[in-house]
C-alpha cells in the first residue's frame, strides 16, 4: 500500500500531542477509503474528475 499521508505534516499539525506509530497505518487507511469513495462516486456521476462534492 502506498503511503498516502506524510507523517511529518502529521507532527506539525499536532504539536501539542503525542503520535502512536500505529496511528499513521490508520490514518493512511481511512485517507484511502476516502479517496476510494470520492473516486466511485464521481464515476457513478460520470465524470472522470474528483471533485470537493465527492467528499
């Protein structure tokens, strides 16, 4: 699986927090079902461009 997120804008953004590494694998999955489900839907809308409304 391909890493879709980047683990030190993670960091960045959480300054005051700790990250669990397992975090990054879940984070990475959900950020993959959502680009899944953005990309089924703009097909079923026959369109080949992702677009904000598929969110």
């Amino acid at each position: 699986m391909t890493d879709l997120i980047v683990k030190s804008a993670i960091k960045d953004q959480l300054t005051d927090q700790n990250v669990s590494a397992d975090f990054y694998d879940a984070l990475d999955s959900e950020v993959a079902d959502l680009l899944e489900k953005a990309a089924r839907r703009a097909n079923d809308n026959d369109r080949k461009t992702v677009q904000p409304r598929d969110l």
